[in-house]
C-alpha cells in the first residue's frame, strides 16, 4: 500500500485512493463524535468527500486523516448549525 506521500495520477485516481481507504474511518467518525445514526453518518460522510474533491488540487498529499478529519468536523458542525 502507498503512503499518503505516494499517491500519483490524476485527481480521479488520486480520489478513488482516499475515498477508498478513509470513507468508513469518516462514517464512523460521525457516529461516535456526532452520535448520528449509520445513515446520516454516510450522508455526512458523503458531502465531505465532495468538499474533499473540490479541493484535491490544493491538498498536498501529507497527513490525509487529519485533514479529512478537520473537513469531516466542519460538515458535522454545519449540520447541527443548519438543523439539517
């Protein structure tokens, strides 16, 4: 498996390589942090790797779970603040 520092290729690939290693990590995050249900976990887990694509280009490949993570906080936050 290629560390963080190693993943290379076009930005679909380089997704496919984050969102397949940390989707559950994210989902799971939700449901202990935010004490949400599996469901609305997946949802949530879902609009942060869309944010998280968005900003691909930006992201420089280090420290992968702190930066999801940070996203991931944002989105739960978002979500109580909005009431969704």
């Amino acid at each position: 498996m290629m560390n963080e520092s190693e993943v290379r290729g076009d930005r679909g690939t380089r997704f496919r390589h984050y969102y397949q290693k940390f989707y559950w990590p994210i989902v799971r995050y939700f449901v202990s942090a935010f004490r949400v249900t599996q469901e609305d976990a997946e949802d949530l887990s879902q609009e942060v790797f869309i944010r998280f694509y968005e900003a691909i280009d930006d992201y420089r490949g280090d420290a992968a779970w702190p930066y999801l993570q940070k996203i991931a906080l944002r989105t739960g936050l978002n979500n109580i603040r909005y009431g969704r």
